[in-house]
C-alpha cells in the first residue's frame, strides 16, 4: 500500500503508528445514536507506550476497537504505519490487523478447548504458516512467556494469569509492532496483574507500541504518557507521573526492571 493523505484531512507520516483524525464513532441503537467517539485526535509514535484511562462507558474500548482495526470509524480518518486504513474493507482490516497489531483482552478471549499451543498457532493458521514452522514459532514465544511447561494445557487448567500469557503469546506470534491491550489486568490479582505488567515493559524495551487500556492508576504508571479520555473526546494527555524529565529525554521507565524474557 502506498502513503497516502485522505481527503478528510489527517496526513499519515511514516513513524508514526498511529494517527487518527476527528474520529468519531456512532451506534445506532433503534432510534437513539450512541456517540460513543466525538473527534478523537491521536497521535502516537513508533515505541511509545502509552495508558488510556477514563471512566466506564467513555469510549475507551471503542477507540482501542478502531485503532485495532476491529471495527471502522463513522467518521474522521485513521493512519496506521503510515497508511490510511479508515475506508478499508473487512478483509482488508482483517489483513492488516492479522500483521501490524498484536490484542490482548481483559477476558483473555482464549479458545476454551484449545491447548495453549493451538491457541497460539491461531494468527498463523489464518495468515497461511505452514504446520512446521508454525509449531517451531508458536512453541518459541509460549516459552518466551515462561509457559514452556504448559503448551498442552486448556485454558481452564491453567491460573488468570497463565491465561493472560497464552493470550500474550498469541498477541505475539505475528511479531506486530502495535500491541493493544484493554484491561489486560482486570481479572487478575495485583501480583500476578504486576508479573503481566513485566511482560509489556519487557515488549515496549524490545521496540514494540504499547497502547493499553486501564482503570487502575498504578498500572498507567507503567507507561510513559497518559491519555484519558471523557464522554468519547481525550481530556487529557501527558506523561505518566513516574516519568522524569531525565527519563523522558531518555525515552526510558522508571520501573524496576523486569525479569521476564521475550523474545
Ligand atoms: N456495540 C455497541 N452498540 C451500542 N452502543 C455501544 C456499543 N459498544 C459501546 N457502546 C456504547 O458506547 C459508549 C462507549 O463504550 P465503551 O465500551 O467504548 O466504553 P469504555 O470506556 O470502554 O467503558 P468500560 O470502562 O466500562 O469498559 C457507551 O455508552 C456504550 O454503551
Ligand atoms: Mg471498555
């Protein structure tokens, strides 16, 4: 796909994963619209990570569903990698989705009869991996999420937080560069919430975009810059309140370091 500068306005420059433009998003439920986006202006760069708080029914998980490629705005302009996506297709999302953007959800959305193994394979089975290589890559990112010991598990042999890493894992397999996570750590204890939030830090210093939804203020400490967003608009957006001037010049956290390995 070439670059290309929408009609509606926003222009898509290359290093900047994400660009949205007067986005707006509207349900219509009978006879009454849900605006659920009023004109969201977003810009992110290539590895930044970034929090998106605000209360329930704010339009969090709606923008997460655009920026993802899950669903396409009523109106306003969206530039992923450097490319208009906001008129494109099912297939065509679901195409480029598949590759550029890793999910990860607050229920895990995790195949209850499926091993962990299976689970993970699921992106490459849709994209056309062959068997082989397929297992050898799915089996490599499960270890690298310290599950090498649970690859034949299901889902309900498995604690929240080892579900939470298959659906990591499964975010991960494609290598995306954008990994989207709404309330990764809503149904997880504060322990094993602060292991999962090692596993993003961990991606973000390997190069990865991490955008993450979360109504906890000590999981938005995680990340860099801080967006919250109230009645569909963004209210605010700075840096997290953990991040020095010095760190910010550096472009690094100031959590402990992690010790999990991804690979
Ligand atoms: N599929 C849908 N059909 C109709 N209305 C919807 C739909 N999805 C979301 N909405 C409405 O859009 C608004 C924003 O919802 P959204 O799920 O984005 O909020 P949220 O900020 O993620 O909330 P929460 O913190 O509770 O997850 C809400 O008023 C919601 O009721
Ligand atoms: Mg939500």
């Amino acid at each position: 796909m070439a670059p290309a500068v929408p009609a509606t306005g926003v222009t898509c420059i290359p290093g900047e994963v994400i660009a949205t433009d007067n986005l707006w998003k509207t349900y219509v439920m009978g006879d009454q619209e849900v605006h659920a986006l009023r004109g969201v202006n977003l810009r992110i760069r290539h590895n930044e990570y970034v929090a998106i708080m605000g209360p329930s029914g704010s339009g969090k998980s709606t923008l997460m569903n655009l920026i993802g490629c899950l669903d396409s705005p009523s109106q306003g302009s969206y530039c992923l990698n450097g490319h208009d996506v906001s008129r494109l297709n099912d297939d065509e999302l679901a195409r480029i989705r598949n590759k550029e953007i890793g999910f990860v959800f607050q229920t895990f959305n995790l195949l209850a009869r499926a091993t962990a193994l299976h689970n993970v394979e699921l992106p490459l089975i849709y994209n056309g991996t062959g068997t082989v290589q397929r297992i050898e890559r799915a089996k490599s990112v499960l270890e690298s999420v310290g599950l090498g010991e649970r690859m034949m598990h299901k889902p309900n042999e498995m604690s929240g937080g080892q579900r939470q890493r298959v659906a990591i894992a499964r975010a991960l397999v494609n290598s995306p560069s954008i990994i989207l996570a709404d309330e990764p750590t809503g149904n997880l204890d504060s322990k094993t919430g602060i292991e999962i939030m090692g596993l993003f830090e961990e991606l973000h210093r390997r190069g990865n975009t991490i955008v993450l939804v979360t109504h906890e203020p000590d999981i938005a400490e995680h990340a860099h810059r801080v967006v919250t967003i109230r009645d569909g608009v963004i209210a605010s957006d700075a840096p997290s309140t953990r991040m020095t001037p010095e760190a910010m010049l550096a472009g690094v956290s100031q959590n402990p370091a992690s010790q999990v390995t991804v690979s």
